[in-house]
C-alpha cells in the first residue's frame, strides 16, 4: 500500500512540474502596409529584444528561445527604420505576436501611439497574457536590418512590450484525475490500516 502512495505522489509532483514556465521562441512585429520585423532568419527586419536592460538577446538575427518566469516579463525592442527618407512611422497600427515552446500564443496591438488590445492563451495549467506594447520611429541609429549595430537607416523603430504567466484557475481534466486518484489511495490506506488493527475473539 506504501508503494501506491509514492506512486500517487510522484504522479502529483510530476503534475506539478508541467507548470514550468515556457520559453519564448518567437517575436514578430508587422503593420497592415506589409512592414515586418521578426525574430526569424529570414528576408524580414530583424526584431531584436533585449532582457534585461542592456542585453540584446539576438544581435545577428540568431534567436531560437528566451527563457520566461511566472508573473511579470519585461522587454525592450529595435529595429532598422523602414520605409527610408523620413523618421515617420510606416504605419498607424502594429501588431506584436509571441509565440511560446508550449504552442501558446498572444497577441497585442498598438495603434496611434497607444497600446490598445491584449490577448490572453491558456495552455495546460498556465495562462499568458499581453500587458503591454509599444512601437515608434526616432531619429536615432541604433541597429542596422540585421545586426545590432548602427547602419541601415538613420531613424530606427525602439519599443518594448510585457506579458504575465499565472497558473490557470481552473485545473485541467488530468489535474482533477490524479487528485480523485491520490484521495481514493489515501482512502484505501487507512482501510487497510483499520483492518490490520482490528482483533476478533473467539
């Protein structure tokens, strides 16, 4: 019977290791005239982040994951400016996407200078949710299209954006499976630790 309850307890804390935090692997900013910058080493702009302050994260177009934590995350972005011959912003709106190792993803939206729209993702016992988001062009070079040095246009786009990770409210049908499992095993244990006890008189 001691073997059926290490076994319930190993099973629960297997559960419980499935609420790791998943890494980022990948990033992408666009705007409905076409303009893109991503994480991805393709023909699109680069997306550089940076976590923490001062650290970039890809700079040469080599990203492949960022490890995340619970609760709060915080980046910073840049990217060479487009379209060339002015510090305007390509467009009016931009959308960032994120994409998780655990298939979770979230999306927010910028528009007019604003963070306007924030989506949120639940996968497995984890939520994600976009908290904020922000894109401008400035009269400042500071990356080139795929390099984090200075080159390409004079006037580059910086930015940053957040999202949280908390512990859905709600566990998942296989969380509820286990626990009835570990209380029916827990039930079972004291009935054959009353059986062993109980003394008969002939």
């Amino acid at each position: 019977m001691k073997g059926l309850l290490y076994l319930g307890a190993a099973a629960v804390a297997c559960l419980a290791t499935q609420a790791n935090a998943a890494d980022l692997v990948s990033a992408e900013v666009s705007g409905p005239s076409g303009t893109i910058w991503n994480t991805a080493a393709d023909s699109f702009y680069t997306l550089f982040l940076v976590r923490p302050f001062g650290n970039i994260i890809n700079p040469e177009d080599n990203f492949t994951s960022a490890p995340t934590n619970f609760g709060s995350n915080d980046y910073a972005l840049a990217g060479d400016g487009f379209p060339g011959g002015t510090s305007a912003n390509s467009d009016l709106i931009y959308t960032l996407t994120l994409i998780f190792a655990d298939g979770a993803t979230i999306t927010g939206q910028y528009f007019d200078s604003t963070f306007s729209a924030g989506t949120s993702a639940t996968v497995g016992n984890i939520t994600y949710t976009m908290t904020g988001f922000g894109w401008d062009r400035s009269p400042a070079n500071n990356v080139s299209a795929f390099r984090a040095v200075s080159g390409g246009d004079p006037a580059d786009y910086t930015g940053q954006f957040a999202f949280s990770q908390v512990a859905a409210a709600v566990p998942e049908p296989a969380t509820w499976g286990m626990m009835l499992l570990g209380f029916g095993m827990i039930g079972a244990a004291s009935r054959q630790r009353r059986r062993a006890v109980r003394v008969s008189y002939g």
